[in-house]
C-alpha cells in the first residue's frame, strides 16, 4: 500500500507516494538528494543524518510516512557560504569526505541547541558518527571555531 506525503526538503515541496515500510534514506535518493549516504544501515554511522525541524535523524531507520509535512533539511540544502561548511574546509576536516555532511549537520544541530559548546561536548554530540578516516579532532576544532565565529559575529552586530 503507498500513501502520498508532502515532502519539504531544503525549501522545495515535493508529493511523494511512498509504501509503509520506505525508508526516509530511500525516499530521497529517489528525490535526487546525494548527500544522504548509507553507510551502515544500522543508525550507528551517522553518514544518512538529515535534520527534521532542526533535530537530527537517522534516515536510514526513519520511515517516510512519518515525515509527512515535515520540513526536512539535507547538506544539499545548505548555503553556499555556510560557516560550519566554511569552517571544516579551513581545518582540513575532511579526506574521503563520506561522512561529513552527517558531522556537517550534526554541527548545525549542536550549534543551535547550545552556542558554545566545550569540546567534550562537541565530542558527545558528535558521538554517533564514525569518520573511517580519522578527521575527529579537525571536526571537533570546526566546530569549535563556527561557535567562536558565529559568537565575533553576534558581538559585532550588538556593538
């Protein structure tokens, strides 16, 4: 049996007729969405995370139909300028690169709940994601350096 959802994803509407049983993953590589990755299939790497409202979600265990209406973003839908994607390219956060729009948005989520985090808990945060590359302490230093930035930025506009 398929239902059709109202998908928002990275701003453009889409009505989707998706089965019960389809995973969110699969929905959006159906949708043309290339920067969400399987990488274990299990909600254990991070590689598949996309925010809903604003709260991270393991689309490869998340069933479409829940997302119904629901405003989805992706690394796809981020700006050109964005700092936290600005920010891991000056700390050399990246090799393969496989995972880093799940650590990207995951960066966004943490930065929202809590401006200024300490490094450990960048790390906690970050915990759920696995880089194979071994880029977690450039991660972690983009992070802390997109917190410091957006903070000059606040500062500067208050002055």
């Amino acid at each position: 049996m398929t239902t059709d959802v109202q998908m928002t994803v990275n701003g453009a509407r889409h009505r989707v007729a998706v089965a019960d049983d389809d995973l969110l993953l699969d929905v959006l590589r159906r949708l043309g969405i290339t920067s969400v990755r399987e990488g274990c299939g299990v909600g254990a790497c991070g590689a598949c995370t996309v925010l809903a409202e604003d709260h991270s979600v393991s689309s490869c265990l998340a069933r479409a139909v829940r997302y119904d209406g629901v405003p989805l973003t992706t690394a796809d839908g981020l700006a050109e300028d964005d700092d936290v994607v600005e920010e891991f390219v000056a700390a050399g956060a990246m090799q393969c690169g496989y995972c880093i729009p799940g650590f990207v948005l995951m960066g966004h989520e943490l930065l929202a709940q809590n401006p200024s985090p300490t490094r450990e808990e960048i790390a906690a945060h970050l915990e759920g994601n696995i880089c194979r590359c071994g880029t977690y302490q450039e991660i972690c230093s983009a992070i802390e350096a997109t917190a410091r930035r957006r903070q000059a930025e606040n500062e500067r506009r208050s002055a």
